[in-house]
C-alpha cells in the first residue's frame, strides 16, 4: 500500500491528515522529488501539463505527487484529493481518495460535470463528515463512500496537569480557512464593550497583515507548536466562528487540550461536538449569539460547571483519537485488496 503526502505548510508537527501515516506504519509514502534534478524536473513538466488540471491548486509538489502515485501500481491512498487527484485519476492500480472540503467549497473546486467524471475513478472514497457523505453518495454508489472522521494526535494535544488560574481569561481563535473574521470583529468588540481589560482576546492566524483587527485583540502568526498548545490549555475557550467546515484541525486540537469551544453550527461541526457540553454551538453570522454563548462560558470559569466541559471536551477528542482512527482507514483498505 502507498499513500500521497503533501505536508501542509500551516499545520504544526502533530497536526494535520498526513499525521494518519503515523499510525499506518505498513504504508509506504509517497513524497515530492528532494533531488535537485528531479525537482527541476517535474518542475518543468509542470509548466507543461500542470495547466491541464483544472483544480485551483495544483502547484509543482501535487503535481509531482500526483504522477508517481499515477506510476505505480500498486494500491494507493491519496491522502489530499481536493489538491492530489488528478492525473492519478488515470491509473491502473485501486485507489482510495480522501477529500476534505465541505460541499459548496467542492462545488467551487470543479463544476458537477467534472465531478462525474473525476469521482468515479477513485474505487472508494473516504469523507470526513455526513454532508460531505451526501455529495458524493450523488456521484458514486454509497458504498464506495465511507465516512471516517478526521483525527487527532491526543498524545501531543492534551490538557495541562492542572487548569492554570492565573491572570485574565483567554479567549482563543486558531486558523484561517473558512474562518468568518467579520464575525469574529462584532464579537470581539462586544465582548471588550462588555468586560474591557478584564479578558484577553488572542487571534493565532496565517497572513497577520492582510487585514485589520480589533485593537483590543492580540494577534499572532508563526508560534511553535508547543506555544500554540499551552495557549490552548490556558484558554477558557476556543472562539470558532466559521463560514464552512468539514473536519476543523483547531476544534479537535482544542478538544484534546480540554479546551471547550463556542462555534458555529455549520457543515460538518455538530458531527465532531457531538453532544453538550464540550461545545456551544451558534448560529451562522450571529455575533450576539456568540458574543452571548462566550458570556455564559466566561461566567463558568473556575466552575464544576467548566471542570465538565473540560472533561467532556477531552472524551469527545479521545474518540477520534489516530489508532481508532486508522483501523477505519485500514477496513477501507481492505476493500482495495490490501490490509
């Protein structure tokens, strides 16, 4: 069995879908070239054929990715299909395909006629959320459509010994991707309207600059995973508001620290929350709501109540834990001929 992998630039050292492979020590990965003449290479045959893919984005790693996946014939997982599979949709081996962007999002990636063609090259496909599930069960028998979760390193995510008590309570945004940042805006403002110095607000995002934000909110880009960590299990709360989701790294990381979160209810979230408490779900777009559901979090802190929430928020992340996670995987393998 081989898999693709394209390592997210974003995604920190235990976080990401390509830490699966971790957990799948019988596959062998498949990478881009290192060699510099490979790389020049693949390089230049991307010049040539990369425009043919329609995917938005198709650069030189995916591509190169893409035709040595397409070379072999043995089983394969292409780990990143929204950005993976294309050419490799031509080859003589079974293949599974995991793709990860709720449906409109795919709708934007190709129109439905080429959806119908691409999809049904790949022998099964793995989606990480119900409504993913439903957009493909459209394009493919629904038993080649499987629904496994993403998952989450909870070894390396995991709460602190002991709830740290200390200073004014953090009020934590992680990400970038489908982030809903006018959202996030009215929400900061009401909640510095109503508590002022009395609570920190910490956005860490990608592209600090390309933006304004509220000022009373402090903004970081390229911390360490260890830092990004203790922010988690210093906060008493990820602040999520979302325009889309499947699967959100940031959700399941928070979770795993004992980090309990106000987010939006949209796409595939109210799969990974499950039931309360772990979670407060918001209406899409709704500051008050969410500046409101953040109120009723803050007036918990130091609570039995909050003590629940953390529990519950480090269960939920225990059931998407990686190992249970890849015996999913591996029954799809088996599918393809290869356990």
């Amino acid at each position: 069995m081989i898999a693709s992998v394209v390592r997210v630039p974003w995604h920190t050292t235990h976080g990401g879908y390509d830490r699966l492979l971790d957990y799948l020590p019988e596959v062998r990965r498949i990478t881009p070239p290192r060699h510099p003449s490979a790389r020049w290479a693949f390089t230049a045959a991307h010049r040539v054929l990369g425009p043919r893919c329609p995917l938005p984005f198709y650069p030189a790693e995916h591509f190169a990715t893409d035709l040595r996946v397409l070379a072999s014939r043995r089983p394969a997982h292409v780990l990143y299909g929204d950005e993976q599979f294309w050419f490799s949709g031509h080859r003589t081996g079974p293949t599974a395909v995991t793709y990860h962007q709720p449906p409109d999002q795919l709708a934007q990636l190709l129109p439905i006629k080429a959806w119908r063609h691409l999809a049904p090259r790949a022998e099964q496909v793995i989606v990480l959320d119900p409504h993913q599930q439903a957009f493909f069960c459209d394009l493919l028998p629904p038993e080649r459509v499987h629904l496994v979760p993403h998952g989450i390193d909870t070894a390396a995510f995991s709460p602190a010994d002991a709830p740290s008590r200390l200073g004014r309570p953090l009020v934590l945004t992680v990400g970038w991707w489908l982030r809903d940042f006018h959202t996030l805006d009215a929400v900061h403002d009401l909640l510095y309207r109503r508590h002022g110095q009395g609570i920190e607000l910490t956005v860490v995002t990608r592209q600090t600059a390309s933006r304004p934000w509220h000022p009373a909110a402090r903004i970081l880009e390229g911390i360490s995973e260890q830092e990004l960590i203790a922010l988690y299990r210093r906060a008493a709360f990820l602040l999520l508001p979302l325009t889309g989701a499947s699967a959100n790294n940031a959700l399941l990381e928070a979770f795993a620290c004992g980090t309990p979160a106000v987010v939006t209810d949209i796409g595939g979230i109210r799969h990974y929350v499950g039931e309360r408490p772990a979670a407060v779900l918001v209406p899409p777009g709704d500051a008050a709501a969410t500046a409101d559901a953040a109120d009723k979090l803050l007036a918990e802190s130091g609570t039995a109540e909050h003590t629940v929430r953390r529990a519950a928020a480090r269960a939920r992340a225990e059931s998407f834990a990686w190992p249970r996670v890849a015996d999913d995987v591996r029954a799809v393998y088996r599918l393809l001929g290869e356990a």
